[in-house]
C-alpha cells in the first residue's frame, strides 16, 4: 500500500470521477448526466454522509470533475494552492472518524455537508498525503494515443501506463503487435 487505505480510495474516487468526462470515459461520452449515476459512482465507491440527489448536486459535482482534473495538469506546486484553496473554502477540521465497514479513517467536514463540499475536502486531504509523500509522479494520464482519462498508479514498480477504462492496455498491445509483424 503507498497510501493510507482511505487516501488510495479517495484517489480511486477522484480518478473514476474524473474517467466520467467526455473524452475521458468509455463512451467517450458525459457519463455523469443523470442522478442516478452519481447515486452508482458514489454507492460503488461507498461514499458515506449526506447525498440530496437533485439536479443541482448532481451539477456540482459534475463541475467539480474539472477541478480536480487539475491536479492531473499541474505540478506538485501548483497542487498544493488547490488543496489549501478547497480546505480553506470548506473550513476543513480533520478528525478521526469510524463508520460502515471502514475503520479509523480521516474526515474533515460533517457527514451532513453537501455533497460537493465533502468530496472536494476529501480529494484535498487525499493530495495532501500524495504530496507530502512525494509520490505525485504517480498520477498519469493514459498512455494511450486516443484515451484522455486518468489513473493513480498504485503498483510497487511505478509501471502503470494505461487507463482501466477503455482497454487500453490490451489496445495498444495489440497495436504493437500489429505493427511489429508487418
């Protein structure tokens, strides 16, 4: 594990959220249109605390995917003024909280915070460990010549190229193959 448990899963999160964009996603369409697929992001992730399930929470977090595709653009700097920025616009207080079948675990706002809210802090306390780290080389984006999503590669050999969204892997092997035949 490079992470604590709840930061790597905060960065899965991050990662299959920001993997929901057109261009980044499997459809290659907006992934992210209707409640209902917020409701399976954040049920498949099992994001906890308050969740209102209108249209407007469901567009702010659709807003917020762009957001955090930022860290995935800028450099180990210039990500720690987001991360200050969200902590501070949410007032952030990091406590130690249990809940489901998670156990000790970081979380710096109440569970009954919007939605939007809670998401950006945890991204932020999820960068604050891949910074102090050291370990922000570990954010890529697909390898892929036709792929625009994203990924945390969380291997012990740094080796992770491709997105698990497309098949991209397989793709561009198949590819190489290809092109080394003939």
């Amino acid at each position: 594990m490079v992470f604590a448990y709840d930061a790597e899963a905060t960065l899965a999160f991050t990662a299959a959220l920001i993997n929901t964009l057109p261009g980044a996603s499997h459809s290659r369409d907006d992934e992210l249109t209707e409640p209902q697929a917020l409701v399976t992001i954040l049920d498949d992730n099992e994001y906890s605390g308050r969740r209102d399930g209108d249209r407007v929470e469901l567009d702010e977090v659709r807003a917020a995917r762009h957001e955090f595709r930022r860290f995935w653009e800028v450099d180990r700097d210039e990500a720690v003024e987001i991360v200050n920025a969200f902590l501070r616009d949410a007032r952030a207080l990091p406590q130690l909280v249990r809940h489901d079948s998670w156990d000790w675990h970081l979380h710096a706002t109440e569970s009954d915070a919007p939605l939007v809210t809670r998401i950006r802090v945890e991204v932020a306390m999820a960068f604050v460990d891949v910074i102090r780290s050291g370990e922000y080389d570990r954010l890529r984006v697909c390898a892929a010549d036709d792929c625009d999503a994203v990924l945390v590669d969380l291997t012990r050999n740094r080796s992770k190229r491709y997105c698990d969204v497309g098949n991209c892997g397989n793709r561009m092997n198949v590819v190489a193959y290809r092109a080394r035949r003939g």
